[in-house]
C-alpha cells in the first residue's frame, strides 16, 4: 500500500511532492546521525 502512493506521487512530476520527500529524508538522516552520536537515548 505504501508503495503505491509513493508511486502515484512521484508519478504526478510535481515539485512539491519531491520537496517533501526530500524533507522527510533530512529528517529521517538526521535523526539517525544524532542516534548514532547519542545511542544512550535509544
């Protein structure tokens, strides 16, 4: 099921899907690296 809409929304080309896919990676990333420098957290 995700990966449908993920389909369907780069399948419409517009920008604004693809800047808030490139938010959530940012975000994604950076909540990983800040995992890895502080792991007592998790």
């Amino acid at each position: 099921m995700n990966s449908t809409i993920l389909m369907n929304v780069n399948a419409t080309g517009t920008p604004g899907g693809y800047t808030i896919g490139a938010i959530i990676a940012l975000l994604l990333l950076g909540y990983l690296f800040y995992s890895l420098i502080k792991p007592e957290k998790f």
